[in-house]
C-alpha cells in the first residue's frame, strides 16, 4: 500500500549490501517458480484434466497437496522477485508470505500468508466494521466476513465464494474454542492439521465449476483405488517427486535454522561463507535458465486476479 511506502519514494538508501540482498531474493523468487511451481504444475494440470471416475482416493487427496504447494511457490516466488527487484532501488517492501504451511493452526497461516492482502481487509474492512469492539458475536461475523469477500476478491464463481467462506467457518471455530484443542496435541499433528485444511480448500480454489467439487468431493469420501500402473500414475516420474519432496522440505524455514546455526557455531568463515552462498544461487540461477529454456511459458497464478 502507499503508506508502506510513501516515504521511500522520496527518501530512500541504495547500496551495495542491499543490492545484492535483493539479486538473492529475486533469484529465489524465480527458483521458486520455474524449479518447484511449473513442475508440480504440470503434474497439477495431469491429474486435474482426468475424469474424476478415473481417480482412486489417495490419487485425489495427493493432487490436492499438489495444489497447495503449486500456489504457495507460485505465489511466494512472485513475491519474493518483486521484493527483491524493489531492493534492488533502495525500497524495502514488506513480507508477504513467511512459511504459512509450517505453523500450527489456520490464525497463524492467514497471519503468515498472502500478509498484504489480509492486512487491506483488516483496516479496510474489518476495523471498520467494528472488528472487535461490538461484542463476541458481531466480532466473529466481521471475521468470517472478511473472509467470504476475500473469496470474491479471487472471483465471482461459486467455487471461490466457499473457499473463502470456509476458512472463515476455520477462524471463527479457533477463535470460540477449537484452539484449545489443538494446543492439547503433538506439534506436529496440528501442523497436518493445517495442511489438512488448506489442502482441502483445493477442492474450490482449483476447481473450474462447483459440480466439479461436489464430484470430486465424493472421490475423496468414497474409497477407490487405482491400479499403481494406471497411467495417471505413470505420468508422475521421478523428477516429479524429487521436485515434491524439495518443495516439502521448503515449506518450512530450514535454510534460517541453518544459516542461524552456522552462525552460532562459527562452523563456517564470515568470508569463505558468502562465496558459498554465491556459488549456490549462481548454480540455482543457471538451473532456474535452464529450465525456462526447456519449457513453455507458464505465467503466475497471481495473475488471474
């Protein structure tokens, strides 16, 4: 927003350190896209253009953890190359996706995702609306309001009006209880919970049209199973699953933990350090090359709204 920024415009600090920051962050934008997004696209759209008939139930429920990861390095890489594009001429724009799918109930996800679109509909919407100064029931309305206008913001069809309706079902049973549940389990079992419920959310955000949801939504409750050499499943090669598993283990903060223990234990020399890091974005940048050379264009998800 212009607030966030109105400052800079005028009066702002371009220098080498945050130059180079920028170069990283924008590279790994781009790695996000190209290496992890475009692939787990295509095996996205592969399950996606079967008839639903043809899916076993584990097939369904994959292709719907698929989805999720496909839109979160979709739309974090788009993120990532305009902040670090931004640093590039001394503006410092603010996060906007900070590992969503590593925490451990849906308040935090929405507070760790898509962060600028969330705090518009706080200030804009919510706030204005009373947010929490009208009492509990008006305070769970306005939040579950939010939401449902969040799903129009991503379009009229019916498909996105439920997701954005149903997580705001999510956030208003954590805010009269179902936290207290949660808090009670294993952290990671409430982490599963979270990609439980955003996965599942797929089944409108990806769908073309609600009775497909509603048919696919029946796939997922109703047990099939599937051939392992039908020919869905033949179209997953193993680069498809490294692709999958890379992508996993990015959803999470690791490369933080690790520079933060580097740090700590001054494993590794301040200077000899930095080459290394550089030598790991040049080789993830060539690769990043190397891939848009090899497939067709495939623009951001982003861009549909």
């Amino acid at each position: 927003r212009y607030h966030d920024i109105s400052l800079q415009i005028n009066v702002r600090s371009e220098n080498l350190s945050l130059f180079t920051s920028g170069i990283k962050r924008f590279i790994t934008g781009l790695a996000k896209k190209v290496l992890i997004a475009d692939a787990l696209a295509q095996a996205d759209d592969i399950i996606f253009s079967y008839p639903i008939d043809n899916l076993g139930t584990g097939m369904a429920w994959l292709a719907l953890a698929i989805a999720a990861m496909r839109i979160y390095f979709d739309f974090s890489g788009y993120s990532d190359m305009a902040i670090g594009m931004g640093r590039m001429f001394g503006f410092r724009f603010l996060e906007n996706f900070n590992f969503p799918l590593s925490v451990t109930n849906m308040r935090s996800f929405w507070n760790h995702w898509h962060i600028s679109l969330s705090n518009w509909f706080r200030d804009y919407v919510y706030i204005p609306l009373g947010g929490n100064r009208k009492g509990p029931f008006k305070t769970q309305f306005n939040l579950w309001l939010i939401f449902f206008l969040s799903g129009l913001w991503h379009g009229s069809e019916w498909t996105f009006v439920i997701f954005g309706a149903y997580h705001g079902i999510f956030m208003v049973a954590e805010r009269i209880g179902l936290d207290k549940w949660l808090n009670k389990i294993p952290v990671f079992i409430q982490n599963i919970y979270v990609w439980l419920i955003f996965s599942f959310s797929m089944v409108f955000f990806r769908s073309p049209d609600l009775p497909f949801s509603i048919a696919y939504m029946q796939q997922l409750f109703t047990w099939h199973s599937i051939n392992p050499y039908h020919e869905v499943w033949v179209h997953l090669q193993p680069y498809f699953w490294a692709v999958l598993l890379t992508g996993l283990i990015f959803c999470y903060p690791i490369t933080r933990h690790i520079l933060s223990w580097a740090d700590a234990h001054q494993y590794i020399q301040s200077q000899k350090r930095e080459l290394i890091i550089w030598f790991i974005y040049s080789i993830l940048f060539l690769a990043t090359i190397a891939a848009m050379a090899s497939s067709s264009y495939s623009p951001f998800i982003y861009f549909r709204f």
